[in-house]
C-alpha cells in the first residue's frame, strides 16, 4: 500500500511541478501605462522628485517629419537644482536653417517648503551657424533686482537692470513649466486661468495659461479626430522672444499627469508652426 502512495506522490510531482515551478520564475508583466504617464505620479508634491528627468520630444514643421529634437531636464547636484531645455534642427532642415540651435538654463531657489520654484539665473541662447545670441538673467531677490545682459557672440550690446514685483519674482519659462507641473499655481482644472509674472520682453511681461473648458477640449477633440482620454488642452501665451515667433502662442495636450504629449508652437519666423511630439520619459 505505501509503496503504491509514494508511486503516486512521485507520479504528481513529475507531471505538476514543473509547471508549478515554470509559473514562479515568469516576470511579472507590468500595467501598461497611457502615453505622458508614469508610475509614483503626483499632482502636487515636493520638487526634488523631478530631480533626473528628462522629457524627449521630436519637432516636424513645414513638409518635415522629425525635422529637430528638443529635451527638457531637470537636475540636482549638491543640493542646487537647474532645468536646461534644449533644441535643434537636424538632418537636411538643419542645413536648410544653418542647424538652428536653442539653449535656456534656469538656476532655481526652492521655496514654499518644497513645492514651488523661483529663479535665480536664467540664460537663454540661440545659435545660427555661427552667430550666436545670448542674454542672462540674474534675480536679486535681497535688492529687489532683476540685472540682465544681451551678448552678440562675444560681444555686449545691451544691459540693464528693473525692480522685481513688489511681492513673488518674474518666472522663466523654465520655471513656470515646472511650477505648473506641481500645481503650485493652483490646481489644474478645466477652465482655469494663471497669469504668470515673467521676465518682461519688449512690452510682455505676462505667461497666461488657460486650461480649456470641457465644451472647447471636446469640439477640438473631434474636429481632430483624437481619442478621449483624461488629458488637458492649455493655451499658453508667452513673450515672442522667448521662442522668436511672431505670436508667442502655445498649444499644447497634456496626459493627466502634466506631462505635455503634444504642442504647437505658433508661428515660428521663417517656418511656420512648430508641432512637438512627445516620445519618452528618462530617469538618469
């Protein structure tokens, strides 16, 4: 009798535990995750947890696809944090546009426990073959001072200086992305509206933000055929030369978590509107 048990016992073991121990060792497959969302999001929070993220785009305008990249970054090195947003063309539109580049830096200072950026620097510059166009921002918040310089190559050919807002600080387009980012404008909701203090350029000194209502985001979705999901349509208006377009106008599709899947920049000089497509989110 006991021998007929172990027989079976041994029997069951060959024809099941293989499979038993097959099933253990399979990776467990990931939830697959909505384009411009990632794992541990949060609407609101500190802002070191953007610290090693970049954001990859790729620009098509004109007849172009892909015609340029850009990426937006965010870094902590011994407890200072800075953004640094990069684009160019490529490929035959690069020669066509003397391999266009556009470089912006912000320095931040973090303030409001943790949740909200200010700058203390930012640079902007744009390179065409081998003119380059630079100017800086330095933010003194102790003298209430904003103290800028405008380069030719090498060369100064402007500078000044203007008094800061009596309360908060002029934010850059860097530090306003991350800011809306983190909800620390308010909350982001259908409708809402922010006017953003920015860097006066030329008789602009406002960012405006307004999230569209519900009944504009589902006309334009369907004159667009897009499928519905819980993203966000937001028309930003910044300073022209921050972009050297002609309207400073920016549409963009944000995924529900605030990361920006799809923008227009209207009327970029000499091309038209710029689309930017967002393509993948490193952590570094």
């Amino acid at each position: 009798r006991f021998g007929n048990l172990n027989l079976l016992i041994l029997l069951i073991s060959v024809l099941f535990l293989p499979d038993i121990f097959t099933h253990a060792q399979q990776p467990k497959v990931k939830k697959s995750i909505f384009w411009g969302e990632y794992n541990n999001f949060l609407p609101s929070g500190e802002m070191a947890r953007f610290a090693g993220e970049t954001l990859h785009y790729d620009i098509s305008f004109l007849w172009f696809e892909n015609a340029a990249s850009a990426k937006v970054s965010f870094f902590e090195e011994q407890g200072k944090y800075f953004s640094v947003l990069e684009a160019s063309t490529k490929g035959f539109v690069g020669f066509f546009t003397a391999y266009r580049k556009h470089f912006y830096k912000t320095e931040f200072e973090v303030i409001d426990y943790g949740r909200k950026l200010r700058p203390k620097t930012f640079l902007r510059q744009v390179t065409i073959a081998s003119n380059v166009e630079t100017t800086t921002h330095k933010f003194d918040y102790a003298n209430r001072l904003h103290i800028w310089e405008k380069y030719a190559n090498d060369e100064k050919i402007e500078s000044g200086q203007n008094e800061l807002p009596f309360e908060g600080a002029f934010h850059d387009i860097l530090t306003a992305f991350y800011n809306i980012r983190n909800s620390a404008y308010g909350k982001l909701e259908k409708g809402k509206k922010f006017i953003i203090k920015t860097i006066p350029e030329k008789g602009h000194s406002e960012i405006s933000v307004h999230i569209l209502p519900e009944t504009d985001q589902e006309r334009i979705r369907t004159e667009e055929k897009r499928d519905k999901h819980d993203d966000l349509l937001l028309d930003v208006i910044v300073p022209k030369e921050i972009f050297k377009t002609k309207t400073g106008k920016i549409t963009f599709w944000s995924s529900k978590h605030y990361i920006p899947t799809e923008t227009t920049v209207k009327d970029y000089i000499l091309l038209g509107d710029l689309h930017a497509r967002f393509t993948n989110r490193e952590i570094h």
